[in-house]
C-alpha cells in the first residue's frame, strides 16, 4: 500500500467531530511529508446524514468507505436528533455490518506517565487490549420485537462469528503477553456455552498462548482491582460495549483511547472512544489526542507505517508530560494548542 | 410477624458457606435474647443438595423455604461440582424463580470511615442501592438453544415485570434521596424501549422522584468516576448482574456486603454478595461481615425489627474501627475473633 496513494474516508460527525477531526487530520499532515501519500474523502454521517439526507448512513457516504483503504471516523450523535425517527447511532451499527467489522479492537493502558489522572489508587502500569465482537449478539439478533404487552431481544452466534473474532484475539496475543482471557457468562447463557467450545478449540492452535475464562459480572470487578493481569480480553458484543467502557474509565483518561473495528478483509474503521460532547461543542477546548490517537493507529494498522505512528505517539506523550493539555485533563490549554504543540513536537523530531 | 415464632430456613451451602452461617446465626442469637423468637430450619442447597439429593435446591429445602418468613443464604459452588451435570448456581436461579424473588436489592455504601478500603482515590462518601430485575430476561427467555452452529439466548420482558420491580425502586427512593437511575441500552434493545416506557408510568405516579436515565455503558463509567451521583440504580437482571459487582468493587470491600431478593409477598432471600470462596475454605479466616449484615438486613426488611438491624450495624462498625477485621480488609483476626467481637460490642450495647 505504500507506494499507491491511500484513500481514506473522513467522517467528522457531529458537536465536536468536526473539532477533533480538524486536529487529527493536522497531525496526519504534519507526520505525512514526503513520507505517505494519501487523499482523503469527507462525507457527512450521523446527525450530519440526517441534516443532509435524511438518513444518518447515506448511499455515498457508505461507497465511499467500501472503495477507501480506511476510514477515520470522529463523533456522532446529540441532543439535536434524539427524537429523529432514525438516530444517529443506527448509522453506526449499519456502517459496522455494511464493511463487516466484526472485531472492534480497544487499547486500555495506564503507563507510568499517565497513573495521575487514573482514578483508581494503587495500580501497576496497566496495558491491556479489549477484542470485542461488532457485528452480532444481542445487538442484530432476530426476533426483535416490541408491543403492549412485551419486548423480545434476540443474543444469537454462529461458530463462524465467534471463531473469526476469537482468531483475531489470539493472533493480537501472541504479539503480546501471549494470554487471552474470555469474558462470558458460561454458567447462564447458551451463546456462551458455544463460545467456550469454539473458542477452546481456537485456543488448541495458539498453544504458546495462556487462555483462560472469566465470568462478565468477575472480570467486571477484576478490571478495577487488578487490571494489570490481563493482556487481551475476548468478548461478545454487548459485554465488550459495557466492559471496554469500564476500562476505558479506569485509565482515567477517556480523551486520549483510540480504537479499530475491522473485518478480515476491505477497510478497517478508526475512532474516538469517547461521544460528540455537545456541552464543550464549539468551544474550543475537546481534547483531540483519542482522534490523533486514532489516526496513528491507522498508520500502523492499515498502513504499516508504525515508524510514522511511532513519531505521533512520541509527540503525544511529550505533550502530556509538558502539560499542554485540554481541561478534562486538568489543563486549560485549547484544541489548537495541543495539537499544534504535537506538530511542533513531530517537526523537532525529524 | 413480632409476637409469633418467627421462621428462617437456613441454606449454608458450599465451602466457607457454612463457616460465615455459623458466625451469622451467633450474632443473630446474640441479638434476639428475649427481643425475638425464631426457629430456624437448615436445608442442603448448592453443592451440599447434590451430594446428599443429586439436585442443588432439593424438594424438601425448597418447601422449607415455601414455609418460611425468610430463607438466609451463605454462598454455593465450588470446583467440586464443575462438571456436574447439574451445576450448584441451577439452585439459585430455581429458587429465585419459585419464590418469585423478582426484585434483588443491593446497598452500596463507602462511608467515612470504609474509604480507606475503596481503591478509588477520592470518593465522596457514596451511598446507593441497586434494585435489579431477578426472574426474567436473558437468564430465562426462550428460546435458549445450542447446537453444532449456533446458539441463541432470548431477552425477553412483559410490561408486568418491568412494572412490579420499578415500583420497588421508586419505593424506595421515596425512602432515600428520591432519586431513581435507569440503565438500559434503548438505543439498541427493544426491551430497553419497553422499560422507558413502562418505568416513566411508573414515574409519572411518584412525582417526588427525580427520574433519569442512562446507558449501561456510561453508567459503567459513572459508577467508577461518580458514584456519588447515584440513589436507586433501576436495571434489568443481566445489566444489574454485572454493575451490582462492579459497584461492591469499588467499595474495596466485598466481604462487607449484604443483600435481599424479594418478591412481592412470600420470604424475601438474604444472602452475602461474595461467593464461597473454595481457596480460603476451612481456614477459619472468611470475612463473616457481608454475612452478618445480610441477617441485619433481614431484620429490618421482613421482621421490622430495625432496632436490632442497628445495634447489629453498629457493632460492626466499632469492630471494623477497632481493626479487628479479616485478612481481605488487611487484618489478621480470624472469622471467629471477628464474630466474637461483635457479639461483645451487642453485649456492651445492651
Ligand atoms: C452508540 C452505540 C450503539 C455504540 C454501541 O453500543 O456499540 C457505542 O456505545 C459504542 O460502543 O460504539
Ligand atoms: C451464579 C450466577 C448465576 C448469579 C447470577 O448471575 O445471577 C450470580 O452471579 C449472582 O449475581 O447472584
């Protein structure tokens, strides 16, 4: 890919999207020169769809991102569209069948460095990574219905599902500490019983890797009193929605946490993990290090260029530990000024 | 209930189940001398149904518990019974659905003098309750199936269900702060919609209380990064499974916490909210707190006996204070010093 010019879709959303996207696309500017060539396609998504065209995925919005090599994507929804008959959100789900990213990848880390903002007392560095299914569950299952009288939801897997995602949880381990943990209710639900089947027999092929399992309601309690014994969590749809959040606030540090979703094959997708913020939107201040956060992430996943995210991620932390920071992180600098002093920081290091 | 002999069906279950039971009914002896009658009736339940009747909740326990006013519960499972066929945890979700015990109420509490124990680094003191739906949902839709393919669980809620356990909440906000959380996934599930529009009629009949919602991903967060926002967390069963335990987490104190599942007449259910503990297992050293306040909680709660509850409750504290507390709070007294302490304290008290 590096010798082509790279497509990249641009999906600022809503409030602070467009915000944040400015800075993150700033920064792939600065870190690209004479180094990565790439163009980038902005189309509207979200509240941004609805206000355009009425619905939150529009047609060319989505065949944009099925001919990029990836898509960054910044923040959607609000208050202004919570009582459209199509929410923003759904655009969300729809985008993640339509390019089938089945697996949304969540880096959770506390590096010594970042311990003071974490709110939990005495933590080790903590650097975990969350792989949660994306594109099944309870999330799409069929029947879903509601009446009068009653509402149904339906959780449903199939081997291929869970063995997909849980591949991808084994290959990313044996980068890593080589142990995966399995986050289920094995001893209520039925989905879980075949993801302990499937995913036991997935582990048989990665026997350099430690596995082990972990009911939903203990690693819930786990990832606050000892976070730093996990590597890579595995999980279904909506465990991984409420778990990864959960990690993501003991870091303590939610504006600066990028995230992947991908497929096996087409292009992956790369966001914030936190929301569009409407009560800062506008005002200057949204932290922009979980988009620029992102964006590296992109680099080194889509791109193998982990030299040029490397350059980012340097950047970023010598901003941190300057103290040019945004406000939710105790700092009063401004959007521009973080991300300017990152550029500063990216031009010093070359 | 105060002038007649009052019946308890006791179920101590499974390793240090019958080991913090003991120390449960000392203090609940200790207490009542001449201020309340009771008999107690102790069944086999968990592991301790399947050895001696091959079925965790046996016949005769289960019509014990029928007769009761109150059923007190240590703690089941364990190792031994991994591979049974018939699982301990079977018994819990039985006896929950023929007591009709639909609504689980968990107090959550950091007081003052327990924030040393929280591993959250500045908490204000924090004081909620959790009531989270107990007999329906995904623990008991159907269809529930697995095979070679796939598998399928099925969330699955009535207006009745939701309307039943959200008037225990509002109940008991009226008691309280007069505040009511509910967490749902209403941008997803179609339960969820059923339960905002069940539970804000059910509002609509307490006007005192402040009603609002939230995702159960950002009241992951919440509870971690301020949980001194909360009074009543309304929730259904799996969502409430994951952050009632998530919330005793951060308490930092486990082995303290009680609990009660009620229905809407019959015997309510009290029990710890821990587990049973198979590694510390006939060591003397269980934490019989989360055990002892369950028997004040029955007190107060079925018995209406809350002067009792509270020299239970105070003692506890002066216990706690004078640091003769179990190796999970960082001392070194045993279960029995602990129990024997406290009994003190409701002698001096007298
Ligand atoms: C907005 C919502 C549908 C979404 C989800 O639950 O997947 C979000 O919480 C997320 O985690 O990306
Ligand atoms: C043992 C298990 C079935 C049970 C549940 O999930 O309800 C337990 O976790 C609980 O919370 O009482």
């Amino acid at each position: 890919m590096t010798n082509q010019v790279a497509k990249i879709t641009v999906l600022s959303g809503d409030y602070i999207g467009p915000e944040i996207m400015k800075a993150g696309l700033a920064v792939l500017k600065a870190v690209s020169q004479d180094q990565f060539h790439y163009q980038i396609d902005e189309q509207p998504f979200g509240g941004a769809g609805i206000d355009q065209f009425g619905v939150p995925l529009p047609d060319e919005t989505l065949s944009s991102a099925k001919q990029s090599d990836a898509v960054l994507l910044a923040a959607i929804g609000g208050p202004k569209w919570d009582d459209a008959p199509n929410r923003p959100e759904k655009g969300l789900l729809q985008i993640r069948q339509e390019l089938n990213l089945f697996a949304n990848i969540r880096p959770t880390s506390i590096s010594a460095a970042m311990q003071r903002y974490s709110p939990i007392k005495q933590v080790e560095p903590v650097n975990f990574v969350i792989v949660r299914e994306l594109t099944s569950g309870i999330y799409f299952g069929k029947p879903r219905e509601i009446d009068d009288t009653h509402a149904i939801d339906t959780m449903r897997y199939t081997v291929d599902e869970i063995r997909r995602v849980a591949r991808v949880a084994f290959e990313m381990a044996m980068k890593r500490k080589r142990h995966v943990t399995m986050v289920d209710k094995a001893n209520v639900l039925a989905t879980s019983n075949l993801w302990r089947r499937v995913v036991a027999e997935v582990a048989a092929d990665f026997p350099e890797v430690h596995y082990d399992t972990s009911y939903v309601d203990a690693a819930a309690m786990k990832i606050i009193s000892a976070p730093e014994q996990f590597d890579v969590i595995l999980t279904e749809n909506m465990f991984g929605d409420i778990l990864s959040d959960e990690a993501a606030e003991i870091t303590g540090s939610l504006g600066t946490i990028p995230s992947m979703s991908r497929g096996s094959d087409g292009p992956a997708l790369y966001e914030p993990i936190h929301g569009s913020a409407p009560d800062i939107a506008g005002k200057g201040i949204a932290n922009p290090l979980s988009m620029i956060n992102s964006v590296a992430m992109m680099l080194t996943h889509t791109f193998d260029r982990s030299d040029l995210a490397d350059q980012i991620s340097q950047s970023v932390d010598a901003v941190i530990d300057s103290g040019t920071v945004t406000p939710d992180l105790g700092g009063n600098a401004t959007t521009n000024q973080v991300t300017n002093a990152i550029i500063q920081q990216i031009y010093e290091r070359r």
